[in-house]
C-alpha cells in the first residue's frame, strides 16, 4: 500500500473529515508511545497539520522546511508502525519515502537554541522599539509597526480599556488591504461584549489564536470586526499591568495563518513589555503632572512671596513717611501712588471729606451723615504706561466731587459703615441720567471694568475714601489686594489724623502764646487800671491826713469818691463778663423810649467831646422813634461802651453820629466816627477778650480791652447781632436788635 492510500485509510479508520484544531508538535513530542493505536493517533495529527498549513499558494521557505519536517515524522511514525505490525511493505514504503524526503532538524536542541536566539532577538529590537519614548503616542507608533514587521503580519493594533468600559484603538499599522478603523464603530463596544472570555477570567494571561475567523469559535461580534476590517486570521495578546488588564495587543494577517507556540510566547513577551513601557509612560506623566503642579505651586508660592514682599515694602515705605513727616498732602499722594504702582492699577484716588463736614458728620448718626457727607478728590495717581485710547483721553479727577447720590445705593452703605466696597464688569450697572449728566469722576467710577473703594476713618468717625480704578481691563480683585488697600488705607487714617493733631497742637501752641501776650497785656492794662483809681485814693486820703481847709478837704473827697467809683466799675465789668459768658444772669426786657433815652447817654460824652473839639450827630428815623423793647441795661451799656470808644479813638477834631432806624419788628443802630481805620486782619479779632485798637498808645487810652467783648456778650444775650466794617478813614458799628417780649414787673428805674 503506497503512502496516500495509508493515508486515507488512517482517515477513514478515525472517521475524520478535515483538521479539527490547529496545533504545531515537535519531534521530539510525537513518540509518548510505542503502540500501535498510539502511532496512529499520532500519524492522523501530523497529517492534519500538513493539510492545515498548505495555504494552496507557493510556500515560503521556512514554511517548505516545516513542512517537510512533518512529512518527516509523518514517515518516521509510519516506520514505527510497520516494524510494530511486522508488514514489510509498510516498511519498504517508509524507508523509501525516508530516503526521497528533506532532512529535518537533526539536533533538537540546536534548533531550539536557534529558535530561542532568534526570539530573543527579535524581542530585543521590539522592546528597543517600545522604550525609545516615554511619550505614549510616540510608543504606539512605534511599537505597532514594529510588532507587525517582526510577526511579518498585516495588521497590527493597540487596543485599550476605557473608564467607561468601552474599548479604544489607540494605534494601529495596517498594510494595503486593510480596513481603516477608524471607518469601524469599536469604541462603542463595551470591553466585556468584544473578547467575553476575557472578561470572564479575573486575571487571563493566556493567548487567544485564531488561523481562519471564518471557522473560528471567537465570539460573532469580535469575529465581525476583525472581518470588517478583512483580517482571516488573528492572535491576541492580554496588556496587564499588576494583574489588571488594560487592552489588547493583535496582530492579524489578511489570509489563513497557522500561528506558532513561538509566536504566541513572542507576543505575549511583547505584551508584557508593552504593558510595561505603559506602565513607565503613565508614571512618568503623573510625574510630568506632578512636577508641573509642584512647578505651578513653587511659582504661585514664589509670586505670593515677591507679592507680599512688595506689599510689605509699600507699607514699610509708607510707614517711614509718616514717621518722616507730619505733611498730610505728601503722605497721601506718597499712598496713591505707592499703591497704583504696586497693584498695576490704572488709577488710584484718595478722596477726603473737607473739615467742616467732618467736624459736622461727628454729630449724626450714620443714616444722616450719609445725606450730607460730600468726597472731594484731592489726591490721585494715574498709570503712565497705560496705552490711550482714539476715543478717550486720560484726564486728571483732581477737585471733582462725589456726593451720596452719585455712589451706587450699596457702595455708600459699605462706606459709611466702614466697609470695603469691591465690584468687578457690569456690577455697578449702566449710568442713570442723573449720574450721566454728574461730572467726570462718577462717569470713571461707574464706568470702571473692577473698583475697590475703602473708607478711610478712625474712632471719631469717616475722614475719606481711598479707591482703586480698573478701567482698561477686567479682572477679579484678589482678597489679597483688597486686604492690602485696606491697610494702606488705615495707615492713611493713622497719618491723616496724626498731621491733624499737629496742625491743631500748633494752632494751640500759637493761640496759647497769643492768650499768654494777651494775658500779659491784660494784666499790665489792668494793673494800670486799677493802680489809677488806688494811687489817686491814695494821695486823697494822705492830703486828707493833714489839716487842710475846708475848699480842699471837699476837693480831696470828690477825688477819693470819683476814683472808687472808678475802681468799682473796672471791677464790675470783669464780673460782667464771667456772667454773660456763664449765662447765669436773668433776661429782663422791658418797653424804652429812645427819644428820650438816647439824649441823655450822649450828654455823658458832651465835656470831653469838646474838650477835644469833637463833634456829636444824632439821626432817628422816623421821628419819634417807636417804642423798643429790650433789655434796658444792657442797651445803654452797649450805646455807652461804643460811644466811649469812639470818643477814645477819634482823633481831635473829627466827627461822630450815632443814626438810629426803628420799627415794630427791628431796631438797627450805627454808631461811626471818623479819622481812624481798623487793619482788615484785625476785624476778626476784634470782639477778642483783652484786644486792644493797633497802633494805640495803651498808656494814652484808658481800658482794659474788654469793653467790645463785654459788647458782644451783651448783644447775644439781648438776642441781637452787631458788626464792624472800616474802610476810607471810617470806622462803622452797626448793630441790629429785635423787639423783645416786656416783662414790667423786673423793670427796674435805676437802668435808666
């Protein structure tokens, strides 16, 4: 029986039709038996695969080899049988075929140290290929084109695991002929519906191989895909990274493809490493990330560190000015400019209550101060590196004026309660028509892409504003920045009411050095005063001591009565004086006639006023005048202490009037002289205790220089108002009295 025929027989025998799976045996594996049923099982498998691996084209040489090394031990194990059987022509017909077929491997060992040389090899360039980069994408790419070159396969994809579960080819070489996958829908296959045997298995580490897709048991879906994309056969590899599966390696080929135990080890060594190079790829991007973090971290810590040091040293700088100078203006423009500089901002304004209001705001309750509170802007700085605009010009906010009205409704609030105001874009919303038509600086405020606005204030209450403008650019303020206006602005409150405290200790210090002169200038008037009056008793009553007649003795008497008299009155009107200005003395108003009262206290003056030729006018309107009531005492004090000084310091010669106008509502009295002019700066001083007329001999006028603010006092009390002008060598008194309520029965005749 020639060799085919043995061969369908074996068939036959075994009821076989065709391979069943694909397996590649050695030589040395195909003798685990001597026996006859044991030879023919194993003849039967060596068959299969010699029909199995003719693809029914031209074969390659290493195919032709392998080949030819089966049909070897094909005939080696038919000789076996034969010599078991005892058929010599079973025997004739192995030895024959022996001798016409090519040598295999004679040495075992040698081909599988050439097989194990040749793996490594190849593994050894893949694995070059694979840790060239650290760059994932830089990997794949090389990496599937190398693995499909070293299997000598026509395809090669990288398939990877999702968060998802779904499955995404990262990387993929494919020669002509194959189907791009990207034209394929695999990313929306769950990682479990495409390899199901995979899934199944907590930690599969075996190779999936498959010669003919068409024939396969793969799962219908995997087995779709790999068709779609025009692969027969294929092998695949788990990617596993401690124990947890991450994707798939496969390599396909466009025909059918008897694949090795070689190449499975080969591929799966290539998976092993290509899990590896992952794994090192991965660590070394966390590390990339983390160093890019800790880079971020060290650049925000350095920046909040320079930042902080900047801040500090605006505050140090700012500290040593307001230790350096009591100067509030050069302290504050020092601050806004300091502080725009520092913050980059385009414009930086410290604005301040003038010091009436502030003195006024005091005395209210913050609801209000805040309607009568007005911010003139006296201090700015403007950023000079910031480009100009074609339709608006950067122009100076120096005296404009921010009232309550002009602030948006919670802006005022925060201010007048002492808190920050912050806003960033649109927050201040579009200008109302009231505001659009207010002046420049509310437009810039309301305008402004990102304000900070702090109070400046103390203890005793809101001094000013200290503002930062953004108006070229929008960005958030950071809590930081604000923090740092904040400070700069109490240290402004700090230097500002410091600068005060020592304008107003200066302004004590020269108004206690000019009480001290006036104290000393009083004290020698009323030495003076005084020591008249006494010197002049004294010599009476020691001319009186004597013997003298009867003509003297009264002469000496009317001297020392005249002189007391004197005496008591200079002391009366100190004691006036404390009493009106301690308004502990009664109101006694009462109806008087000054037609008839008026003649009378001129005729006081009537002996000196013609000793120094002096002339006297006397002008009511109308005549007789109406009845004015008032405080009697107090009337004729006034008319009597203003005439006396008129007759005091009108030169000889010249002339005084006293012009009255009265009507039921309103008396008005001017009482002026000619030939002597105050100086313009002393009018405001000149209802001063213990002031003097410029220019006055003291020695030569008598006086104590409380009679104008004995004057005074007595006009607030009778509820009237008196002023002084002097121009053109003229001196005018004009004092305005109101009709009074009458009060008869403290109406007392000796104030007549």
């Amino acid at each position: 029986m020639d060799l085919e025929g043995m061969l369908a027989e074996f068939y036959q025998s075994q009821e076989l039709q065709g391979p069943t799976q694909s397996r590649v045996y050695h030589v040395s594996q195909m003798y685990p038996a001597h026996s006859p049923s044991d030879l023919t099982r194993t003849i039967c498998c060596i068959a299969d695969q010699i029909v199995e691996s003719y693809p029914g084209s031209e074969l390659i040489a290493e195919e032709k080899t392998q080949q030819a090394t089966l049909k070897a031990a094909l005939a080696q194990a038919l000789l076996d049988l034969a010599r078991a059987d005892k058929m010599p022509d079973q025997l004739a017909a192995a030895d024959a075929l022996l001798a016409v077929l090519p040598q295999p491997v004679t040495s075992v060992p040698n081909e599988q140290a050439r097989k194990i040389a040749a793996r490594e090899t190849l593994l050894g360039h893949l694995i070059a290929q694979i840790r060239r980069s650290l760059d994932l994408g830089t990997i794949w790419e090389q990496s599937a084109r190398a693995i499909a070159e070293a299997f000598n396969a026509d395809f090669c994809g990288i398939l990877l695991r999702q968060e998802d579960g779904s499955l995404r080819m990262v990387h993929r070489y494919a020669a002509e002929g194959v189907c791009s996958p990207t034209e394929l829908d695999i990313s929306v296959h769950p990682f479990h519906q495409l390899f199901p045997e995979v899934a199944q298995q907590a930690a599969p580490t075996h190779v999936l191989r498959s010669c003919d897709l068409t024939r396969t048991s793969s799962p219908a879906l995997t087995r779709q895909v790999l068709l779609d994309m025009g692969i027969r056969a294929e092998m695949t590899a788990p990617i596993q990274v401690e124990g947890k599966t991450w994707g798939r390696l496969i390599v396909g080929q466009l025909a059918v493809r008897l694949w090795s135990d070689d190449e499975a080890e080969l591929i799966q060594a290539v998976a092993d490493h290509l899990a590896m190079a992952i794994a090192q790829a991965e660590l070394y991007q966390q590390l990339r990330v983390r160093n890019a973090d800790l880079d971020q971290r060290v650049h925000e810590r350095t920046h909040a560190l320079e930042q902080a040091l900047r801040y500090e040293q605006l505050q140090a700088r700012l500290g040593n000015a307001i230790r350096s100078s009591l100067d509030e203006a050069k302290i504050l423009q020092i601050a806004v400019q300091e502080l725009g500089a520092t913050l980059g901002a385009d414009a930086c304004h410290a604005g301040l209550l003038t010091s009436a209001q502030a003195r006024g705001s005091e005395n209210h309750n913050t609801e209000n101060r805040s309607k009568l509170d007005q911010i003139t802007v006296q201090y700015e700085y403007l950023n000079p590196t910031l480009r100009k605009k074609a339709d608006r010009k950067r122009v100076s906010y120096l005296g404009q004026v921010l009232k309550p009205g002009d602030w948006p409704q919670n802006a005022w609030k925060h201010i007048v309660q002492g808190l920050p105001y912050v806003s960033v874009g649109t927050a201040w919303g579009a200008l109302s028509p009231s505001v659009a038509n207010k002046g420049r600086i509310v437009k810039a405020i309301h305008n402004s892409t990102a304000t900070i606005v702090y109070p400046i204030q103390d203890d005793q209450g809101l001094i000013g504003i200290l503002s930062v403008l953004e108006e070229s650019r929008e960005r958030p303020f950071q809590e930081s920045e604000v923090q740092l206006v904040g400070r700069i602005a109490a240290q402004c409150a700090i230097a500002i009411r410091q600068a005060r405290l020592y304008q107003q200790s200066c302004a004590q210090v020269e108004a206690l050095t000019h009480l001290n002169y006036l104290k000393d200038d009083f004290l020698g008037n009323v030495s003076h005063e005084l020591r008249t009056p006494l010197s002049s008793m004294r010599l009476a009553i020691q001319m009186l001591s004597h013997q003298v007649s009867p003509d003297r003795f009264n002469t000496y008497l009317k001297i020392l009565e005249t002189e007391c008299q004197r005496e008591i009155e200079l002391v009366e009107d100190l004691l006036d004086l404390q009493r009106l200005e301690t308004g502990r003395q009664a109101l006694c108003p009462y109806a008087l006639d000054l037609n008839e009262q008026l003649p009378r206290w001129l005729s006081l003056f009537h002996a000196s006023s013609e000793r120094r030729h002096q002339t006297f006018t006397l002008n009511l309107q109308p005549n007789p005048l109406p009845l004015l009531t008032t405080e009697v005492s107090s009337l004729k004090r006034i008319v009597v202490e203003l005439l006396d000084n008129a007759c005091k310091y009108t030169p000889d010669g010249n002339h005084i009037w006293l012009d009255v106008q009265g009507n039921q509502q309103e008396f008005v009295l001017k009482i002026g002289n000619l030939g002597v002019q105050i100086p313009s700066e002393e009018l405001p001083h000149i209802f001063e205790k213990f002031r003097r007329a410029a220019g006055q001999n003291r020695w030569a006028t008598s006086g104590t220089g409380l009679g104008l603010a004995l004057v005074q006092q007595l006009v607030k009390r009778i509820q009237g108002s008196i002023e002084v002008s002097s121009d053109e060598n003229q001196t005018l008194f004009t004092l305005r009295l109101p009709q009074l309520k009458s009060d008869p029965a403290k109406f007392d005749p000796e104030m007549l």
